[in-house]
C-alpha cells in the first residue's frame, strides 16, 4: 500500500466517525440550549408571579383600610343615632 492509499482510507473511515461526533455533539448541545430556556423562563415565571403576588398585596392593603374607614363611619353613625334617642 502506497501512502495515497493510506490516506484515502483513512479519510474514508474518519468521515463516519466525524459525522457521529457532529450529531452526538449536536444533540447535546440541543439539550442544553432546551435546559437554558426552561431556566430562563421559571425565572421570568417567577418574576412575574412575584409581581402579581406584590400587587394582590397592595389590594388586600386598600381594601382593609377602606374596610376599617368604613367601620369607623358605621361606629359613628350608630353612636350618633343613640345620642339622638335612637336605638341602633
């Protein structure tokens, strides 16, 4: 066998294994592109429902205040009524 030989045969058997190394590498790299965009979004997933969480607070805050303003005025209201010789 002469050196030409040599070299096309070995070119004829790295072409396979070269192809398989590609797709193997392919697949992972697939993978892991898939892993980092169910990461990047549980992260904005979670930004979000924090944002959602902090404006319910927020609302439930109002929505006592408004609660209590109006507790107060019913307070007053039934104190003035026994004052003017109301039964509440």
């Amino acid at each position: 066998m002469d050196a030409v030989m040599v070299t096309a045969i070995a070119a004829l058997a790295s072409s396979p294994l070269a192809a398989a190394a590609a797709v193997y590498g392919s697949r992972i790299a697939g993978r892991a592109q898939r892993e980092g965009n169910a990461v990047t979004g549980f992260s904005n997933l979670t930004d979000q429902l924090q944002e959602e969480r902090q404006d319910l607070r927020n609302e439930l805050a109002a929505m006592r205040a408004e609660l209590a303003a109006e507790r107060a005025e019913n307070a007053r209201l039934k104190a003035l009524v026994t004052q003017l010789g109301g039964t509440p």
